[in-house]
C-alpha cells in the first residue's frame, strides 16, 4: 500500500432520512477544497448496489482510505470493512462520520444550515485519514512450550490436555510427585479426596509424559515478553537467576482453606473442621456414632457456603460409604440453593445422607449432643442429635505464589481477594487472542471438577494458537508503538495500562526503553495520554490524527459553539439512540468520537483553546459501571482537572471545559447534559482572543508538553489495583495543591520563555511583557538558568540580559 492519501468520501443519502435534512449537494461544494480523491453521493452505500459502486470506485481510483457520511459507525462500520476487506482496505482505514444521527435527525434548520455542520464533521474525517499511517501486521512465531505456573491442580489437566495434542509444556510445583499433589490438594478442595481414583490417573499421565517438564516451584522474580517469547525469571536456591522461555503462559491459582473459629464451641475431638475430617477418614480413625456437618462463616458469602455444602456433601458420601452407622446429616443455611444435581440426590438418599436446611437469620446453637435451629418451613425450633460435629473450613488467600505473579501480569485483586484479569468490555473483533490465561479457584469459588475444566479450556486456547501460527494467521496487530529514542523507562505507562499491553523490564535492568505488547493492548490509549516523554502512540488513533482533525472543525465553527468528545461507547452510544428516538439538541455541538476519553492528550484541550475553541464539552462512559477501558474515563477526568486549573491561572473561566457521564442507554440523559452544557455557557463571552491572552494560552499548551507536569498528572491517575477513586484518600488536598504548585511554576515558566523567545530581555522588560511584578518572576528566571532552560546573554542597567538557546 502507498502511503500517499487517496481519501474516497462516499455521502449517502439513507433514503432521505438523510438527504431531505442535509443538503448533500452543498455539502460536496463546501468540502470542494479538502484533500479527497472521490467524492459522491449515493442512496445507500451499505446496500449491495452501493458496495458495488463504492468497491468500483475504489479499484478504479485507487483509492487507500475510505470516510463514510452515512448513520452510526457502531452499527454498519463492521459491515463495510467487511465488504472492502477483498480489496486490501483494512478496518483502521475506514472511517464514519454519523450524519444521520447526529445532525439530521437532532437539529434544526435549514438544509443549508445543517450542510455546514456536516461538512465541518465531514473535513475533520478527512484530516484525520490524511494523516493514517499504513502498517502491515506482524506474523507471530508460536514455538516452545507452554509455561504453566502456579501450582494450581488445573495445571496438570492443562499439562495432559497440551501434551494428549503433541505439545510441550513446563509445570511449575512445589509437589513432585502424585501423592504429593494428593495430599496437598484438601487444603485447596476440601472433599477432593474422593475423586482420589480419577485425580491418580490424571497425575500418572502428566508426571509420565515426556511433553511435560514438571519443575520444582521457585520464587518467580519477573514474567517478561509477549506471545511467542514469555519469560520467566526463577529464583535458585543458591540465590541464581534462571530464565526459562515459553510460547504462552496459564496460571493455575488456587485458594487455600484454613480452619475456621470454633473453640468457642468446645467438645474436644468431637468437633472438627473438614480437613481434620479427610485425614480421620484417611488414617481409618473415626468413632462410631451421628456425624452433623454444619455449614456456617455467613461473613465469608453465599458462594462460599455453597462451596462449603459441595465438600461437606463429599465427606459425608465418603463417611457414609466407610462408615454406613454414621447416618450424616449437612445442615445448610436456606438462602443457599442446594449446590448438588439430581443424581447427587439419589445417590445420598442411597447412602442415607440427610441434608436439611436452617434459617440464617437465626444463628443455630450448639449444645452438648445437640444443635438447635430453626426451620424456614414452620419457623420452629428443631434439634439434631450429633455424636461428631464438622465445622467448615474458611476461604484464606490464594496460594504464596499468586502475589509473585500478579506484579508482571494483567491480573488483579478484588476487594473480596478474588482474582481477575482485566474485563474489557470490547466487541468480539476488537480482542486480540487471549495469551495468558488465568485458572484456579482464586478467581473465584469453583468445584473441583470446574477447575478441572478450566484448565482444559486454557490448554485449548494455547493449542488455537499454535494452529492459527502454523497457518501463518497468528498476527500481532500494531495497536500501540513506543518510539525507544524518545522513552526514558519510567514505568509510568507500564504501571497504569489496565491490560498489559506494555512489556515490564526484569529487575536490574534500569530505565531502558518500554516495548509494547500488542496482543495484549486493547487500544484503551490512556497510557499514550499519560507518557511524560510523549514516545507512546496509538497508530492510526494518533494525538496528530486528532489535533488536524480537531483544528479542521474549529476553523469551521461559530466563536458561540461547543467542540465536544464523546467516547466510542457511552458517549457515542446515548447519542445514536438520541437520533434514532428523535431527541433534539442544539446543532453548535460538534461531536468528536475517540475511542475513550482516556486517550485524549491533555496537549489536545489546550490545543483547541489555542487555536480558537471557545468551549468544550466531554461525554464518557459513567466511571464504576461501564467505562470500557475499565479506569480511562477517571484519567480524563484528571486530565481535565489539569486543564480547569491551567485556566484559572491564565484568569479564564474554569467552566470553559466540562465533563459528563452518560449510559449508553441514556439518549434523554445525554440530551439534557448538552442542553445544561450549552445553557451555561450561553453566559460566558467568547474568549477575548487579543496578544496577552495567546500568549497566555500558548503557555498553557506549553506547559502540558512539560514532562515535570505530564509526570506528576500521570503518577496521581488511578492504577488498576485501586478500586477507590483517589478523591476518597486522606491526603487528597494535598495532593491536589501538589498538582497546582507545579502547573504555577511550569504555566509562569512558559510564560517566561514566550516573552524572550524572539529577543533577549532583563526582568524588568519581561515582567512588563508579562504584566507581573518582577520579584514574581526573578526567582524562577534563577532556577531556569541553572537549568539550562534558558541563558544569561550578558547585563543591562544592572540586571542579566535573558534568551533562549545556549549561551
């Protein structure tokens, strides 16, 4: 593919839902002037008649890029890049501008009215595109085994499942033989051990494959690389490094289970928790007489009783088949459903195994050969007579070694302790293939069988992998690049990235270069807005890309209308359904779509401010329920924090941008906000654009190109492990008037340098220029001197002569 531009604007005109509202025809005369190579109007382009003209036109011209003026991106875009795909246009090169939805269909005015809008939208899609950057996709190479920590017993029926495939794996674990993992496995199952039988069977086949290296566990000391080339670091017992490599990675995580609290409840050997209960039946020591097991610890969840009854319900089939005169009984709490199959109930009606549920509300209580609770069907007092008592065990934490993991990879501890990796709620052609895989218990409260699955699946997942590598379709796409001479190492992107789409550095290695991961990289891009360096892009979704199309529409735009952003899904979303329902809004709101408003540049607000954007005006998705980049909705918010206070330093109304949050099912919610947004600002003027205001916001765009700033704005956004937003912190204010002393200091500094930029000044001159006091400015014009950021050039009636450049 070339990399010069040869944009094909297709208008459609949607049977007149667009066409009688739009003029179209004015529209193609107000973008006469734009860089397009076709431009027509058709009646409906996503109809086969109309692919096949906009298919011809492409071939015929040659064209690489492709803008649409058409209804919602979010509906028909997969439609068109699937048709195109044939002729090598890719889905980045094909772009949507929602003519239907957000101009015909929710404004009034004339037809001729309604064109200029379009036609601003439309020009902004073009300048966009102009900018695109063709790639090809990189191939993947998938050699090597699979690396398979954590210990977990879904490890070793991933091990069987890769190696029954023909494909090599490393299982890391502190058990080293069957028995071994047997005997260690009821402290993560209680009640396993009645599927000892089937569980030998499945350790044999593993600890006898020659696919599979089982590895003693050791402290893992970093997880690096991507899919193809995974690298663990293992801590020797003779304090060495080791390095082992492999092609994916599954971790197998399980939860341990610890005895629960009942010496309050006395008894002697009588009273028991489950894993006493296992090694009793292990080593054939149990009395005679009725064994209760009693299911209780509320405080640890529904799921985890449910847990608690399905092991319960094991040991008593286990007790009852070697002990029949035990007779058991579980006692549940009702508002559990009874976690057992149809034939789980035969087989303990069978076995003589009773099962009988209490009211929780009413805790049960134990008497000397007797519990007493109460029935939820009669509400009455009940008593069951017990001559052995098991208590259950209680969720602890998930096994040692999770803590070691969850530093390097994309996986996260819930306020309960369960683990998750990162949800993003993205459609099915935006995810990547899933490369790291998470299995075990720890995620959250499973049957032993269940995991068992699970680990099945992950080896599935692996072994799709390899086949898709082995058909050369195994391929990386180019979501996210990190120019290595521009990166300084700090971390900072590698430390919020909520997807792991950017490569940790092993211990030691100091700030080298970031390298990203774009099979991991979701595309959220708020790690590209938060770079103090500025060396993250997202390709073809570039701050460039936004800033051309943002300055296009701006040059369109009346001084009294509002450029806004609405994010691809919540924003985007309420205002298609705002068209579709014909809601109606006022047309000086310019919607500009990204993909999250995480992955705005804070350099792009004050670059809109600076070249003529009077007012702007946010819509994201609402920040605990749907924001689908998980936290980037909560970085614009900062982000535009940053922006209201550079605002109010240059003596501009902080209200001058503002930020809302809308449901994608929301259109009447998202119509108010714009109508509150614009009535507000109804009461503000333009901003008065004479030399003391440019100057001012060009110092604050200047002062967002500040690595000192873009660094102390990044370290205080919200990380992936924090589930409070920091405005809940104690020192919050600190923190904030932390923020504002640096935007002082740098917004002053970049006053300074606009006023010596073209001649060398004294203080006094500059704080002339600067209309400020000059023992404002004299302290920092010291500092800059010693920093290099400026240079004495020589004196003049006493003070030092200040410039620009070295001396």
């Amino acid at each position: 593919m070339k990399n010069e531009a040869k944009i094909g604007v297709f208008l459609c005109e949607c049977g007149g839902k667009i066409s009688n509202r739009i003029s179209l025809p004015r529209v193609n005369e107000l973008l006469n002037y734009e860089p397009w190579a076709h431009l027509g109007i058709y009646p409906y382009p996503c109809l086969s008649p109309g692919l096949e003209a906009m298919k011809a036109k492409i071939r015929d011209k040659g064209l690489n890029r492709v803008l649409i003026g058409g209804c919602s991106p979010r509906a028909m875009k997969k439609k068109f890049t699937d048709a195109l795909a044939p002729l090598g246009i890719e889905p980045y090169q094909v772009e949507m501008i929602n003519l239907k939805d957000h101009v015909a269909a929710v404004h009034e005015g004339t037809p001729q009215d309604l064109a200029h809008k379009a036609a601003a939208l439309l020009a902004g899609g073009i300048a966009g595109l102009e900018l695109m950057e063709p790639y090809e996709p990189v191939s993947v190479p998938f050699q090597g085994p699979v690396l398979i920590s954590g210990g977990g017993i879904s490890g070793f029926a991933a091990a069987r499942e890769l190696a029954r495939k023909g494909m090599e794996s490393m299982l890391f674990t502190s058990a080293q033989t069957p028995d071994q993992v047997l005997a260690e496995l009821p402290r993560t199952f209680p009640g396993s051990r009645i599927f000892s039988g089937e569980l030998t069977e499945l350790l044999r086949e593993v600890f006898t494959s020659p696919l599979v290296k089982v590895l003693p566990d050791r402290p893992v000391e970093y997880v690096v690389g991507n899919v193809g080339d995974y690298r663990l670091g293992l801590r020797q017992p003779d304090g060495e490094v080791t390095e082992v490599t492999g092609s994916a990675v599954i971790l197998a995580l399980d939860r341990e289970f610890v005895p629960g609290d009942y010496d309050y409840i006395g008894g002697g050997e009588k009273v028991c928790d489950l894993l006493e209960l296992e090694e009793r039946l292990a080593q054939g020591d149990i009395e005679a007489g009725k064994v209760v097991f009693w299911v209780n610890s509320p405080e640890h969840g529904k799921a985890a009783q449910e847990f608690a009854t399905m092991a319960a319900w094991r040991n008593s089939l286990m007790l009852a088949q070697n002990y029949p005169e035990a007779k058991p009984t579980v006692l549940y709490p009702s508002n559990i459903p009874l976690p057992l199959t149809g034939g789980d109930l035969v087989e303990a009606r069978g076995a003589g195994i009773a099962f009988q549920s209490y009211a929780p509300e009413v805790h049960p209580v134990v008497q000397s050969g007797y519990m007493t609770y109460f029935s939820p069907r009669d509400h009455l007092e009940h008593e069951l007579q017990w001559d052995n008592l098991v208590v259950s065990m209680v969720p602890g934490e998930p096994v040692p070694k999770t803590q070691e993991l969850l530093r390097w990879l994309p996986v996260y501890r819930e306020s309960g302790g369960q683990l998750r990796k990162t949800q993003l709620k993205l459609k099915p052609e935006q995810l990547a293939d899933e490369t790291i895989f998470l299995t075990g218990s720890a995620s959250e409260f499973q049957d032993l069988n269940e995991v068992l699955q699970q680990g099945k699946k992950a080896a599935r997942g692996a072994l799709h992998l390899r086949e898709k590598a082995q058909k050369g379709a195994l391929v990386s796409p180019v979501v996210v690049t990190i120019d290595q001479e521009l990166c300084e190492g700090c971390g900072l992107c590698s430390e919020i990235c909520p997807c792991g789409g950017v490569q940790h550095h092993k211990p030691g290695s100091g700030a080298a270069p970031h390298q990203a991961d774009s099979h991991l990289c979701s595309g959220g891009g708020t790690c590209a807005a938060t770079c103090p360096y500025e060396a993250v892009k997202m390709l073809n979704n570039t701050a460039q890309q936004l800033e051309a199309r943002i300055k296009t529409v701006l040059s369109r735009m009346k001084e009294n209308e509002t450029l806004g952003f609405i994010c691809n899904w919540g924003g985007m979303g309420a205002a298609d359904l705002a068209g579709v329902k014909g809601l109606s809004y006022s047309r000086g709101v310019y919607l500009i779509p990204v993909n999250c408003l995480g992955s705005i540049d804070p350099t792009i607000f004050s670059m809109a401010f600076v070249n003529g954007a009077n007012r702007i005006l946010l819509a994201g998705c609402t920040p605990t329920a749907s924001c689908h980049y998980v936290y980037g909705v909560d970085h614009s918010w900062y982000r535009v924090n940053v922006m209201k206070k550079l605002l109010s330093l240059a003596g501009l109304e902080r209200r001058r941008i503002t930020m809302g949050y809308v449901d994608v099912n929301q259109p009447e919610a998202f119509v108010s906000m714009v109508e509150s947004h614009v009535d507000g600002m109804a009461q503000l003027p333009p901003i008065n654009r004479d030399e003391s205001t440019k100057t001012k916001l060009w110092a604050i765009h200047a002062t967002l190109h500040r690595p000192r700033v873009r660094w102390v704005l990044g370290t205080s956004l919200r990380r992936p492990t924090e589930k409070e937003f920091s405005g809940g912190q104690v020192n919050a204010v600190d923190a904030d008037e932390t923020m504002l002393d640096v935007l002082r200091e740098e917004y002053l500094a970049s006053r300074i340098l606009r006023s010596i930029h073209d001649r060398p000044l004294n203080p006094p001159q500059i704080a002339r220029d600067m209309n400020e006091a000059v023992k404002k400015i004299t302290p920092m014009l010291t500092d800059m001197a010693k920093e290099g950021r400026i240079t004495i050039r020589g004196w003049e009636g006493g003070y030092p002569v200040y410039a620009t450049g070295k001396a």
